[in-house]
C-alpha cells in the first residue's frame, strides 16, 4: 500500500515541478535551477520505480536512500528558488508540503525496509 503512495505521490510531484520548469524557462527566464529542481525531482520517482524490481533488499533500500537524498536536494532548490525570488513565497507554501511529505514517506518507508 504505502509503495503505492510513494509512486503515485512521486509521480504527481514530479509532474507539477515539470509545470513548474516550464513555468520558470518561460516566464522567468530561470535556467540553471530550474534544470537542478527537475533534475533532483524526477530522480525521486525514477528511483521509486526502479526499487520496485530490486535485485534485493539492499538494493531495495539502496535506491530508497538514494531517492531520499534527491528528495532532501529538491526541498533545497525550492528554497533556493524562493530565497532568489524565483518563485513567491506563496508558490514555495504551496509546493513545500509535498516534498516534506515525500521526505517523510521515503525516511519511513527506509527505516521500515531496514528493521525487517
């Protein structure tokens, strides 16, 4: 079940920071983090699939961790963009959630596949 949550919610927050690329190209004219933030988010998901067809339990939490730490580098580029007034502080509220929410998905689906 919560496997599910993490493709389906990796997968709906990548889609929006696309938007949110597209969003920063085209009317901000914002290029370097911009590709950073799409880079570090689409990673998130890619890892969760990847996981899914693990070789192992260690490469299973592997590539969780490593989805976590694209996660943790995501949350920076947000704020960075907001801090660089690339996007308003209302637009980072709105966005933050989700990946704070994807951190704590990750963090305990990690500690979960440890203990086991």
């Amino acid at each position: 079940m919560s496997g599910s949550i993490l493709k389906t919610k990796s997968y709906d927050f990548a889609l929006r920071v696309v938007k949110l690329y597209k969003y920063l190209c085209g009317q901000k004219k914002e290029f370097v983090l911009s590709k950073q933030v799409l880079r570090s988010t689409t990673a998130i998901g890619a890892l969760v699939k990847e996981a899914e067809f693990a070789q192992s339990r260690a490469d299973f939490i592997s590539k969780l961790s490593i989805a976590l730490k694209e996660a943790n580098e995501t949350e920076y580029w947000l704020s960075l963009l907001k801090d660089s007034d690339y996007i308003t502080d209302e637009m980072h509220q709105s966005i933050n959630p989700d990946i704070k929410a994807l951190i704590g998905i990750l963090v305990s689906s990690v500690k979960t596949a440890k203990s086991k």
